[in-house]
C-alpha cells in the first residue's frame, strides 16, 4: 500500500541530502565492523529500498528563509540558511550558539558567487559591481546584464 507525504521542497532537499550522507556512513560502519565490502552492503540495502516505494508531493514554501545565524569565513559573516527547527528561527547547530555580529544592517552586503574549484570564494559588491576575495581586495568585476565575469590577472 502506496502513501502520500505532503512535504517542503527546501524541507526534503536538505532531508533527502542529510539521510543519503549519515545512511552512507552508518552502512560503511557496519560493514567494516562484520569484515565485509562496504560497497557490496550499500548495493544490497539500495536493492531492498527499491522495493518500498513511497509517493512524495513536494510543495514551495516561502514561510522559512533558513537560520538566521550569521558564519564568519575570515573578515565576512553570512547567513547560515540551514534548516530550521520546528519553532525557531535557527537550524540544530546555532540553537545555542551563534557568532554574535556587529550591526548587521549598517555593514557592507555582499552576494557569495559560486565558482568553479580552481576559483577561491569570490564575493559580489551588487553596487559598484566589484567582485572581492575574502581579503576584501577587488579582483575583478560582474557585468550583471551579460553575466560575465572579469578577473583581474596582476603579474607578480
């Protein structure tokens, strides 16, 4: 007999991701401790979830940002924007403790870009369209309406 679970899209993604990582693991762990290969286990437990299929209705949701817990990488604090916990506005981790910023509102805002592994993290300046490292140095500019990003090579 087939169920519907009703659930947030941004809910399931980070469950989905959270269940697939720690399930890894734990079937990792047990197969070492029985002297088995871990991949042959992993195969054998995929093969038996098949089996089981439950219907997923996936819904948006505007209700959560995330937690609201600013992180620190060097000298720029971002939001955190994990999933929250039922009644709170913060995700397991920054339930207790959380980095405690200077007036968020009067600083500078920044947008994280994503870049390729041979790229450090680059941050976006949206009002001069600078693009800083996390030196706060400018390494480069984004043309917002073409998408293309300029990196400043400088000779040593």
């Amino acid at each position: 007999m087939a169920s519907t679970l009703h659930v947030p899209r941004d809910a399931y993604e980070h469950f989905q991701a959270a269940l697939r990582r720690e399930s890894r693991q734990f079937i990792t762990d047990c197969a070492n401790f029985l002297g088995h290969p871990p991949s042959q286990l992993i195969k054998e437990v995929q093969e038996r979830l098949k089996a089981q299929p439950v219907s997923i209705a996936l819904f948006e949701t505007d209700t959560s940002p995330g937690c609201l817990a600013y992180l620190r990488e060097n000298t720029f604090a971002y939001r955190c924007r994990g999933p929250c916990l039922t009644n709170s506005s913060y995700c397991h981790k920054h339930q207790v403790n959380r980095i405690i910023t200077d007036d968020t509102k009067a600083q500078k805002r920044y947008t994280r870009l994503k870049t390729s592994a041979s790229l450090p993290a680059l941050w976006l300046d949206k009002e001069t369209q600078e693009v800083v490292n996390v030196d706060h140095q400018c390494v480069g500019t984004y043309d917002n309406e073409t998408g293309l990003l300029k990196i400043y090579i400088i000779p040593e």
